[in-house]
C-alpha cells in the first residue's frame, strides 16, 4: 500500500471516529439540539372518561401557560366536570362543579394570548372566556374541530381577539371524541351540559 494510500485511509478513519463518538460537550449544545423540550410543559387531566395528555407551550403562551399551571398544581380543578360539550365543535370544563356551580379560581382575569400564531385546530385547548376578551381565568376548552372563526384577527375591536390556545392534547384525543359524544341536556340556563357528569378527578403536572 503506497503512502498516499494510508494518508486517505488514516483521514477516512479519523473521521469516522469523530462522527460516531465525539459527543456534545456541555448542555448548550445538547439543549440546541432539542429547543422544544424547554418550550413544553406536560400536564395530564385525568376525567371519568379516562386521561387527556396535554403539552403545554410555554414559549408562545407564557402567561396562559403558568395561570393554568398554578391552578392545577393548587389542585383547583380536582372536582369540575366538563359542563359543555358540543359535538363538532368543543368540550368546556374547569369551572364548575357536578352540581353545576361555579367554582371561583380565585385567580385575576389574565391577558388574551390569542395573537400568539397558535390557531383553534382540532385537539388544541384554549382559554374560554366571557365577551371581555381579557376576561379568562380557570374554564377552558379543548377544540373538537378546527374552529377557524375562533382565531385572533384583530385587537382593535373586543370582536377581534378570538380564543388564546396555549397547548394541544399529545394523547387521549379518542377520550376528548368520547366525551363531545355523550347525550346532553339542558340545566337551568346552562344549554349542552352531559346528562351524566363527566368529572375531572385532577390535573397533575408532570414536568
């Protein structure tokens, strides 16, 4: 073999090495490699029906994501039921108990996220609220369908600001299908609400 040869042969070698076992060499770079883990939070509610597996994006809906996040660490929605649902469209819960009161989340109204870019499609949850688009504080909804009409379109009319999402569901979507299949009726003024409760026993943070 000619030294030329074993020069080329020496460089491929080398450079085998260096591709298959030279690893990151501190956390910055490992964390480059992944942005997202540091952008999601995990949280599973689990209901009567069975556990929805949530991420939560921290990134884009910071101030959305840590209201929900204190409210289910408090354990504030241990004992709410999902009290609307309506196929096609979405499913309600957070707010109030089996007996249909409410539950006060003792927490102060926080800022629409909506123009955020993340967009009411099928299996995200977002903030319910009243017409005061800053206004929610611990109801939420997990979208059935994609529900463009709910999207932020503009902040200069109340109209505009549509729906803050601030996560998705990453498992249990077959539990949400359930859930917006069940029969409803009417309690009172309240209108969709399930004929039998479906309960939220918790909703634990995982990370």
């Amino acid at each position: 073999m000619s030294k030329i040869q074993i020069t080329i042969l020496i460089i491929i070698i080398t450079t085998v090495i260096s591709t298959f076992f030279l690893l990151p060499t501190d956390q910055k770079d490992q964390t480059e490699y992944y942005p997202e883990e540091d952008q999601m939070s995990l949280v599973t509610i689990s209901t009567s029906a069975g556990d929805i597996h949530l991420e939560l994006d921290d990134a884009n809906a910071p101030i959305t994501v840590a209201n929900f996040l204190k409210l289910a660490e408090d354990g504030y929605y241990a004992g709410t039921i999902f009290h609307r649902i309506i196929d096609g469209f979405m499913v309600q819960g957070g707010g109030l108990d089996k007996n249909m009161s409410p539950k006060p989340s003792g927490t102060d109204p926080i800022q629409n996220e909506a123009n955020n870019g993340l967009k009411n499609d099928r299996g995200t949850i977002a903030m319910a609220r009243t017409m005061d688009p800053h206004s929610a504080t611990g109801q939420f909804f997990i979208n059935h369908k994609d529900n463009d009409f709910l999207n932020f379109r503009t902040n200069q009319v109340e109209e505009g600001w549509g729906y803050a999402v601030f996560g998705k569901v990453a498992e249990g979507m077959e539990v949400v299908d359930e859930i917006a299949a069940v029969q409803t009726t009417a309690v009172s003024y309240y209108k969709d609400v399930p004929a039998e409760a479906i309960k939220i026993l918790k909703a634990e943070v995982i990370e």
